[in-house]
C-alpha cells in the first residue's frame, strides 16, 4: 500500500475510502488491519472509512477484483460508502470504522481498493 500510494503521489491523507480485501477470515482481517494501521497511521483510527464489499457478494475470486473496482468507482461518483453488512459483533483486534451495515454519505475523491491472489500477489488501485 505505501509504494501504490507513493507511486500515485498521493498523499494518504487524502485517501477518504479503503475496500479492503476483508474475507472475513480472523487471520486475514487481523492482518489487513494491521497494515492499514502501519500505512495510514493516526489516519486510519480518524477519519478513514473501511469496508468490504464481500460482505455483500461474497468472494467472487477471479471476478472479486473487478466488481470491487466498480463499487469503489460508484463510491466515488455518488459520494456513498458501501457497507460491511452483517457486522454485528466486531473482532477487537479489527479497531477502524468499517461502515458498519449501512452506507454512508462522505464525500469521496480519492479510494483505495485492496485484492489478494494466491501466491502473495497483492494489488493496490486507486
């Protein structure tokens, strides 16, 4: 995420929505929380948004990319963050907002949208 955020030039600050790749898997939310922690800082605790669409859809694995590509596009142009649905009972480890079953109105210019493939391949887009 640092190198996709210094490669854009963008200060990450500015990012105002992260889809995470968010499985729904203790190990894997734990350590995409983590990281989000590392990269954005004091950031991520006040003011990012985060959420997963999987929530919704499920993991569409080889499809789960693009269709997140899209909802974070539809984010940006109707200013509304997708929800996590389903969120009830947040793990502790798992601190940040994670829009929690109901979009939100925010205005949204620049998102970052998360995917992980086997083999520790990672993309970062925004």
């Amino acid at each position: 995420m640092n190198q996709a955020l210094e490669e854009a030039k963008i200060p990450k600050e500015q990012v105002a929505y992260v889809n995470a790749h968010g499985t729904s898997t203790p190990y894997n939310d734990r350590s995409e929380t983590v990281a989000l922690k590392n990269v954005y800082g004091d950031y991520a605790k006040n003011g990012l948004c985060v959420s997963s669409t999987k929530s919704m859809t499920g993991h569409l694995l080889g499809a789960a990319g693009a269709i997140e590509a899209a909802a974070v596009c539809k984010a940006i142009e109707d200013n509304v963050v997708p929800p996590t649905i389903n969120l009830d009972t947040p793990d502790p480890d798992c601190d940040l907002d994670y829009v929690p079953n109901q979009a939100r109105d925010l205005e949204v210019n620049v998102a970052m949208s998360n995917n992980s493939g086997s083999g520790a391949q990672r993309l970062h887009s925004f």
